[in-house]
C-alpha cells in the first residue's frame, strides 16, 4: 500500500478549511508522513484562494459553511478547477439535518469531530484512490462521470496489496465480499477465492465471548458505518481450522455513487493479547512467590501461562533430588497424571530423554522426534501411548548455578521450537527458577531457624540463670548500699560536728585575746580601786590619786580597743551565714560598678607600689546585688594586699570581666602577681579561720564570707588557682540573680 500511496501522493493536494487548527494539528501530521501535500484555511475566502492553486481533495468545517452548506461547498470545488473534487464534510456539533444538507450538497462523507486522525486519513486516502481513474477523463466544465465498478475493483485491490494489515471490501448491497488482500487470506486460513465465495459471516464464529451473536454484532456496526461513521471494535473471528482469532476491525463506508461499500481493516490482536497475558501472567507468579505461595500451585500456574501462549503445547517441571542423581515429578497439570508417575524417582543420565539429559549435561535438550530420537529409546514405550511425539527440555539453574531441575515442553506432532517457543523456555526456566530457588531458601531458613530454636532454648536457659545469680548479688548489693548509706550519713553528722567543732574552737579562740585582756585590765583596775578606797581612810595623797587616774586611763584605753575588737569579730561571724533578704537587688552596669569600687582602695594601693587595672566591657550588666558583690571584691583584694606581696616590692593586680561562652553568664576574676598559694594551703582557701598570718590581725573569715555570698546570694561559683607567678580568683556569676526567698 506504501507504493501506491507515494504515486498518489506525488500529484495529492489536501485542502483543510478550518478555523481550529488544534483541531486537525495531528491530522496535518498523519498526511504529512503520508507524503500528501496539505493546506490549511482559517476562512472560506482563504480556501477558495488556496483552492484556486489546485487541490485533489477538500476537508471542510461545517462551522465555516454556514446555514447554505451547498453553495459553499460549490464555491469551493469550482475554485479547485473540478467540480467533482471529493469534499469531506467535519462537523464537532453533528445532527441528522447537517448531515441530511452535506449529503445534497454532494459531500463524499460526514465525519464528526472529535475524529481519530489516523481513521480520518485512511478515509482520505481511500477517496484519493477511487478518484484517481477518474481524474485524469474530467475537465473543469465535464460533469461527473461514474467511476466503472471493474476499475474500483481493480484500483482498490491494488491498495490492497500493499497494506500492513488483513483488508476486506464488502459489497452490502448483494452480501458479498468482494475483494481481499493476502494478509486477510493468511488470517483466515483461506484462499482467496474462498474467501470471496461468502460475506462477513462465515469469518466468525457463531456467538462472540459475550454471548452477543456474531450476525446481529455485524448488523449493528455496519448500520452505524453505513451512517457515516468509522466504526472501530473488537471482536472473535474464526480461523479455518475453528481456533479464535481476537481482533480489533475499523469499518469505513466508501463513498462510491450508487453502491454501498465497506471497508474493513482486520488487525489480528493475537500477539498482542498473548504478550499482555504473559506480563500480568508473571506479574502474579512473582507476586505468589514474594508471598510465599506454595510451591507445586507456583509451578502449575506457570505451566498454565506458557501453555496459553502456544496452541498444542503441554508443559511440565521435574525437579532434582538433593543428591543430585534423581528426579522427582512436580508439575505437569495438562499431562496425563499415568505419564507423570512414571518418571518419579528415574535416574538421571546421558540417555534418559529429554530431561534427565538435559538435568545430566546442564544443556538445553532439543528432541523433535521421540520416536526416532536414541535419547529416547528406553522410554519411547512410555511417552507412545499418550500421543507424545516431540519434546525440548531445559535445565533450571538457581543462583548458584546448581541444577535444581528441568522445564519440558512436549508436542503431539514432531517438531522443533521456532524463535517464540525459544523465548517461552526462557521465560518458563528464569521464572521456575526463581520459584524453586525460593522454596529451597525457604526450606534451608526454616532448618536454620529450628536449630536457632534450640541454640535460644539454652541460651534463655543460661540467661535466666545468670538473671537468678545476679538477683542474688543484686540483693547483697542493696544490702550493702543500705549500709553504706547508714555509714555515710553517720560519716556526714561527724564531719556537720567536726565543723562545728572548729567554728566553736575558732570563735572561742579569738574572742578569747580581747576578752581575756579586758578581764585582766578589769581585774587589776578592781584591784587599784580597792587599794585607793583603804588609802582614802588613812588619808589620800595627791600622786597616789595622780597615778591611779593615769592607771584607769591606760586601762579604759585598753578596755575599748579589745571591746572593739571583740565587735568587729562578733561582725565577722554574723558574715559568715549572708542574709539574703537583707540585701539590695538592682540593675547595673559592671564596668561602672568596679570602677566606683577600686577609686577607695587607689591610695592604700598606691601607698604598697601596686598597680590596679580593670578591663570591663561597657555594654556587661547585671541584675544582682552589688551590696554583696562589692564586699565579696573588696574580700578578694583585701586578700591580696595582706598575703600576695609579702616581701616584694611592687606588683599588679588586674580585675576582668566577659560574658560566659553561653551568654547567660558574667565570668569575673582578680588576679595578682603575688607570690602565690603553695597546693596544700589552695584546698584549704575557702574554709573558716583559715589563714597563713595567724597572730597579724586576720580572722582566716575574708575568703569563707566570699564564697558563701557568692554561693549564696549571688547564685554563682567561685574558685581559685595560683602558681609561683601569682593566683586568680575567678567568680562565674549569672547575669540575672535568682531571687530572694523573701521576695
């Protein structure tokens, strides 16, 4: 058909007169790989100028005709310079009366959008190619000449010939077939001249596989194509022999005056529908397989699926035993249960048929003739009585590449496979494979997984052995804690008391210095006093009463200085537990702060050669207390100027603060460049009455009050490092005190 498309195509002009271009875009297409010259109008008066330059067919939008589709279409064909160019009528809002007008108007045929453009384009070939006989005879005045039936017949059988697909023209009128290609021919099983011996009927078989008849199915699609439209359905045809044929028939009506033609394109879905099968065929064996489907359902429902894909075959599966030398029958479901026994538990070998060789030499096994095949000879007697005549076997291979069995393909008629039936085995052993590699893996899991049974058996054993002994320790180490805990808390109060103890001892000691002189003052003034009272009787003399007076003033003098220094003890030791509540609580900033701070302590500083510097940033502040904080600073320089400089002369000491590294936080830290804190004495810093300058006027309280007011109501850390180059006391404070209990 290719060839007498190109020589019509050579001088073919198609003329589509519409303003959807959407519309045909895919039909322009078609034509074009057709090789047909195409020319599109948006506009009856831009068709009738492309007309003008020539056109061998006309597709017109009934839209564009308007309400007088007659003159339109005259106006059109007498433009193209031939009155009886073929004019195809498209309509996308079709109706009895529009097609009753395209009819008088002479339109060759009706074609309702939206249309199958490939269905449209075969139409317009058709049309091209019963008007060719008639084109040449036809001058522009000639009126239409009646193309003879013999040159349609002729003309059209030349079409024939060359299509890809089984084509019919039938005859309506007369029930007729009345030309067939070879293809058609090779579809049906007939000659041709069979073939056009009967209609459409003897093609089908009595009733569709919908129960429908095949008569009234045929009757009700040519009807609708006699009406104009391209038919396309599906339907059961019969091949001589009486097997099916699924196909899918595109009906045409071929606009021939004063005949009523149909032309039919046959396709044989057999392929097709054979391919779908073994797709969804091995999508549902993989699917019993993942699911763990058992294994001899799995085989037969793959026997099934290779049968269906090859008339007269009938399938079976042998699988090897564990030791490698025996076969087992595992499926066969459409061969005779008798002939299955009989190769349970045969022996494979060199000549055992075709699958026991095949199993043997791990090769494919092809006998054509089981009759005349040696492989055969000592089990031709077996296969003869059930017809077997041919039969191709395959091993099945798992992934290790070990025989686990065989796939055969047996034939009643000797025969060797063709290239599908090679591709069937293929499919069948990959699949079968897959199966039984499955079960195997599955069985092997299964020994595994009793044996784990067992191995979890004794280890639960030993598990809840080991879970009773450490139980038992368990309880021992309870009772042990509990006693550790008993000693611990005994181990606490004597440490609370010891502590006690050493507060006691220490405010006892050094209360005692100015308590025990003001006794001793107070004791000899009583003294003084009684000596005075009995002087006093005896008569008194001015110098004894001079140098009592100046006894009693050295004695008031003495008096006051130990009182007081009594006071500031008593003072020093109420530091020692800080009052919270009492405290002050503001916003600050610290750089500020320190500076007011330092400003008193820059002359008793200056007076010891020592130098103060402060790096603080600006922007740090603080919601806390700077009561308690100015003490604790003041406490840690106090410290410094008592014990950092001894026996030095000059030095440094350098307050610093920054933000903490997760910004919550203020850092703080004095460092000196003293003489340092030796490492047993830098343990001890922070305890009470501990100081290195017993008798020089220190309590050994600075550093203790420090770091309880930084522990306490500043909320922070306080802690201290030194070396022979001096020592940093290093405050972590945060940034926003927590609150007061009272608050």
């Amino acid at each position: 058909m290719n060839q007498l498309i190109s020589s019509i195509a050579d001088r073919a002009r198609v003329l589509l007169v519409s303003n959807s271009p959407n519309d045909v875009r895919e039909l322009l297409y078609v034509l074009d790989r057709h090789n047909l010259g195409t020319g599109l109008a948006g506009d009856i008066d831009e068709g009738v100028e492309l007309a003008s330059g020539g056109t061998d067919l006309i597709l017109l939008d009934a839209a564009l005709a308007g309400s007088n589709i007659g003159a339109t279409c005259m106006r059109l064909r007498n433009a193209g310079g031939r009155h009886g160019v073929p004019l195809l009528l498209m309509s996308s809002a079709p109706s009895a009366e529009e097609q009753g007008r395209s009819v008088g108007a002479g339109a060759s045929d009706y074609i309702k959008m939206p249309f199958n453009a490939r269905d449209v384009a075969e139409k317009i070939l058709m049309e091209l190619a019963l008007h060719k006989a008639e084109a040449p005879a036809l001058l522009p005045t000639a009126p239409p000449r009646p193309l003879h039936p013999q040159t349609l017949e002729v003309n059209y059988h030349s079409i024939l010939a060359g299509s890809p697909d089984a084509v019919l023209l039938f005859d309506i009128d007369n029930s007729l077939l009345i030309d067939a290609n070879h293809l058609a021919e090779e579809l049906f099983g007939l000659p041709q001249t069979q073939l056009l011996q009967g209609g459409m009927e003897p093609l089908f078989p009595q009733q569709q596989n919908d129960g429908v008849p095949s008569p009234q199915l045929l009757d009700d699609k040519i009807r609708d194509t006699l009406q104009g439209k391209i038919v396309v359905f599906r339907a059961t045809c019969r091949h001589r022999d009486g097997h099916p044929i699924e196909c899918e028939i595109r009906l045409m009506r071929l606009s021939v005056p004063g005949r009523q033609l149909v032309h039919a394109r046959i396709i044989d879905l057999t392929e097709r529908n054979l391919a779908e099968a073994m797709r969804s065929g091995q999508s549902a064996l993989l699917e019993m397989v993942a699911k763990g489907a058992p294994l001899i359902p799995t085989l037969n429902q793959l026997l099934l699926l290779i049968e269906g894909q090859s008339r007269g075959v009938y399938c079976s599966i042998m699988l090897l035993d564990d030791d490698g030398m025996h076969m087992h029958s595992a499926a066969g479901p459409s061969l005779p249960a008798e002939y299955m026994a009989l190769l349970e538990g045969v022996e494979i070998g060199p000549g055992v048929g075709s699958c026991g060789t095949a199993m043997f030499r791990r090769e494919q096994v092809i006998v054509s003739d089981i009759m005349q095949d040696p492989l055969w000879a000592p089990y031709r007697e077996l296969a003869a009585p059930f017809g077997l005549r041919a039969c191709w076997s395959r091993p099945i291979f798992g992934q290790e590449g070990k025989v686990l069995g065989s796939f055969a393909m047996y034939y009643r008629e000797v025969r060797s496979p063709d290239a599908h039936e090679q591709g069937l085995i293929d499919t069948a052993t990959d699949l079968a494979g897959i199966a039984i590699g499955r079960m195997r893996h599955e069985r092997e899991l299964q020994r595994h997984r009793a044996h784990l049974e067992e191995l979890v058996a004794e280890r639960t054993a030993a598990l809840t052995q080991a879970k009773e002994q450490s139980e038992q320790v368990n309880r021992e180490l309870a009772a042990a804690l509990e006693n550790l805990s008993i000693t611990q808390e005994e181990l606490v109060r004597r440490d609370k008391l010891a502590a006690l103890g050493a507060l006691v001892a220490g405010i006892a000691h050094e209360l005692n210095t100015p308590i025990g002189n003001g006794l001793v003052v107070a004791t000899t003034m009583a003294e003084r006093t009684r000596e005075l009272q009995a002087s006093f009787l005896d008569g008194l003399r001015r110098s004894e009463l001079g140098a009592y007076l100046a006894q009693a003033s050295e004695a008031d003098a003495i008096m006051l200085r130990n009182l007081q220094r009594a006071a500031d003890l008593v003072s020093s030791f109420k530091q020692i537990a800080v009052d919270r509540a009492s405290s002050q609580r503001r916003h600050f900033l610290l750089r500020q702060f320190v500076a007011e701070l330092m400003l008193p302590l820059s002359t008793p500083l200056k007076t010891a050669g020592l130098t103060l510097t402060q790096d603080v940033p600006e922007d740090l502040a603080m919601d806390s207390y700077p009561g308690p904080l100015g003490q604790v600073l003041g406490n840690l320089l106090e410290n410094c100027l008592r014990h950092a400089f001894d026996g030095r002369s000059g030095g440094s000491i350098a307050v610093t603060a920054r933000a903490s590294d997760d910004g919550q936080g203020i850092v703080l830290s004095v460092a000196d460049t003293g003489v340092g804190i030796t490492a047993d004495d830098l343990t001890h810093v922070f305890d009470p009455f501990f100081t290195t300058k017993l008798g020089s006027g220190g309590s050994g309280l600075g550093l203790h009050v420090a770091h309880n007011i930084v522990t306490g109501v500043l909320g922070g850390h306080i802690d201290a490092c030194s070396s022979p180059a001096g020592s940093t006391f290093t405050l972590l404070l945060p940034a926003v005190a927590p609150q007061s209990p009272a608050a």
